[in-house]
C-alpha cells in the first residue's frame, strides 16, 4: 500500500514526509529541495484494538496472568509484532509513504521532472497534495513572505488545488490522444463499448479498471447533449473527457499545511475531490522527536501530550513546547497521522487482519504471539489473504480457522477488520 505525497514545491512535503515516517530527508526553504521520490513507513494504529488484548482477558480470567502493572511499559501488550509496536493494545501497522519531488506547472509538458513526476504518481494507491494553507508560497514555491490575508490565500489554495488536476487532466488527455486515430475505428466497428475498452487500454498502467472508465465515461456524457462522432471530437472535448477520467482514477486528498499559521478561516468554501483536513507537519515532527527523546509522550493523533522530563528542558524548549501544546488543543491534533488513518481505512476501505500458525495461543511457528498485522482491502477473501502471507500458501490453500470462533472457513469466506486467521494449506 503506498500514499504519495504531493505538491508544489515548499510546501512542506517533506515535512510530512518526515513526521509520518520518523525518516531523515532533507528539508529547506527552496523549490525542488527533493529531487529523487523519498519512500519510508509510516505507522498508522489499527481501527480495533491488537487482538492480544483479548488473550490478556483470557489468561487473567484464568488466573494464569497477574492484571496490568502501572509500571508495565506495554500497559498490557502482550503481542511480539514483527513490524510496528502494540503499547496498550494500540497496534500501529506499516502504510508506505512516497515524498515525490515538487510539481510545477507545466509537467504534463517535460517542465520541472515531467514524466518522472507523472511516472511516480502512478505507482501510488492513493495521493495526497500537500498544500500551503497560510498562502505564504506562489504557484512556483517561491516564499511570499508570511501573514497573508485570508483573501489571499484562499485564492492561493484554489490556484494550487486547481494546477494538480489541471497537469494530471493534460497528462490522461496526451495519453488519450496519442492513439486517438485507432481508438475510435475501434467504435466504429464495436460502438461505443470498443470506445471505452480503448480508453481503459490505454490507461491500465495509471490503475484504470473497466468498471472506473465506463463509470466516468458515463459522468462525462452526461455533461456533453451533444457529442457527435468520436473521431470528430475536438482537444477540448477530449480533454474533459480526461478530466472525468482523473476524477476516478486520482482522488486528491488535501493535507492543508501551515494551518498553525494560517488566516483564520481560510478554508472556508474550499472543496476538494477527496478528503480536506488542516495540518501543522511541522508541529507534528518536533513533538515526535521529543517524545522519542522521551521528553514527552505523546499519541499521534493526539490533541495534548504530558511532559515526562521538564528539568531537562532549557527555558526556550519548554516555551515551544508550550506553544504547540495550545497549538493542538485549539486545533485538535496536527492533523497527519489522521489524515493518513483516513485516506487508509476510510478512503481506500482497507482493514486490519492477523494470520497466525497456531488457531488456539495465536503465535506464529516461532511461539511468537500475533507476530503479523496485514492491512488489506475490507472483504478480502481467505484464500487471497493466504497468497498476502506467501504464494505457496494461497496455492495449496485447504481452508481457514477463525482464531476467535475456531470455525472452519472455505476459500471465499470475507475477512472482517481485527479477524485472526489460521491458514490450512498443501505443504
């Protein structure tokens, strides 16, 4: 699962990119400080509690297991996670992030990266354009210096917002055009069906599916009374028929960063193809690193933290910290890690299963207890979870044990999000 990072340039991608991951990218206030895409991890806490709490219950219920100590540092984990953490039960899975190198105007044409702009987007599941809600950069990224007035940067984020759709529109309408000619014998021979299969052929590799095209060609007619043959169609047309096509193919979501410093209000009437939520990615890393300096702790996500250390704190950094403390609580968190569960579990409808080798202690081979936690798509089957876990499972696939109800499942039985999976299959 991958989410890009995208946008004009010093806007604070890399920020993002950087307080999601934990990763050292370079960071700077000029265009183009990132070149090549950065790829790290980022770890997003499972919807539904680790499953290992429900053993704890069990064990303590037995009285096999003495209850929770307040000095435990896991708060009652007991889970040995192969990836990620599990501290009270919160079970942070991996989510792949991709920093991808500043967009300018023009991409769709060979300026800034061009095509291996284009290229990089089109690897990703979902996308999410980091903008400059404090209307501090232009179009380009230049800084314009700070506290702009909610006009003006309202008319920046509109400008912004509206540049991405505009490349990525250009980029759908040339792949569209450069074998237009043959798309549309292909209608004359097969009617409009052949037009359709054209345009998902030409544009497998952005992740198109039959049913997204004729979905969008559907939008697309319907704004247009009067089309007229398809070989006769004029760039315009083509090029909103593009523009319904990235619409389904490319739901932008917007992390709108700066918010901490941006004019009151000024997102208001904003909208978006996808999710809209304010950011201070900046906020997010400094508290981060404080609390891997283990100077605070602090839940991402989160909209207050507690200090844990305030005599090694020097004045200046306990004012900071301060600062950003109230910068949460009015706020309401920094808004990443948020934004990433949202795009994640609500936008791409994925969930959190774990398959383990022993159905009654849930361990792996090794005695490790819920070693796995796979993020997969909401409603995945059996048998494609076991091709997840690795490809001789899922060809020797007998069936399934549910963990919790130790009942026996076939092939096409749907996983539910916290389900434990036991996979029976042909050494």
């Amino acid at each position: 699962m991958k989410i890009g990072l995208v946008g004009k340039p010093n806007v604070g991608k890399s920020t993002f990119f950087s307080a999601a991951t934990l990763a050292k990218v370079d960071i700077a206030n000029y265009p183009f400080c990132t070149i090549e895409p950065n790829v790290g991890v980022a770890f997003v806490s499972a919807r539904i509690q680790c499953p290992c709490k429900d053993i704890r219950q069990r064990l303590e219920a037995e009285g096999r297991l003495e209850p929770v100590s307040s000095d435990d540092p896991r708060q009652g984990s007991l889970c040995e996670p192969r990836t990620g953490s599990c501290i009270a039960h919160r079970r942070l899975v991996p989510c792949f992030l991709v920093d991808i190198a500043g967009l300018v105007p023009g991409a769709s044409e060979g300026r800034g990266r061009g095509n291996a702009f284009l290229a990089d987007l089109a690897n990703c599941d979902a996308l999410i354009q980091v903008i400059d809600a404090a209307g501090t950069t232009d179009l380009e990224g230049n800084p314009q210096g700070a506290n702009q007035s909610k006009e003006v940067a309202q008319v920046r984020i509109g400008e912004e917002i509206e540049f991405l759709g505009q490349e990525l529109d250009a980029w759908i309408a040339g792949l569209l055009s450069d074998g237009w000619t043959r798309g549309v014998r292909r209608v004359q021979a097969e009617g409009e069906k052949g037009l359709v299969t054209y345009i998902h052929e030409q544009l497998t590799g952005l992740g198109s599916t039959s049913q997204s095209i004729a979905l969008s060609f559907e939008a697309f007619k319907e704004g247009h009374e009067e089309l007229g043959s398809p070989w006769d169609w004029s760039p315009a047309i083509i090029a909103s028929l593009a523009s319904h096509v990235r619409t389904a193919l490319f739901p932008i979501h917007i992390g709108a960063n700066k918010f901490d410093i941006a004019p009151l209000g000024v997102l208001e009437g904003v909208s978006a193809n996808g999710v809209l939520m304010p950011c201070m990615a900046d906020v997010e890393l400094a508290l981060r690193r404080a609390a891997s300096a283990e100077l605070i702790a602090y839940i991402p996500g989160q909209d207050s933290f507690d200090f844990i250390n305030k005599d090694a704190l020097s004045e200046p950094q306990l004012n900071a910290l301060n600062h950003m403390l109230e910068r949460l609580s009015t706020n309401g968190g920094t808004g990443v890690s948020t934004l990433l569960d949202t795009v994640l579990f609500d936008e791409l409808d994925h969930i959190v299963v774990y398959p383990v080798q022993d159905e009654t202690h849930w361990t792996d081979g090794d005695g490790k207890v819920l070693p796995d936690a796979f993020v997969v798509p909401s409603g995945i089957q059996a048998k494609h979870l076991a091709y997840k876990v690795h490809s001789d499972l899922g060809d020797g696939f007998i069936r399934g044990v549910d963990g919790r109800s130790r009942r026996v499942v076939g092939a096409e039985h749907e996983m539910s999000d916290g389900d434990v999976l036991k996979i029976h299959a042909k050494s």
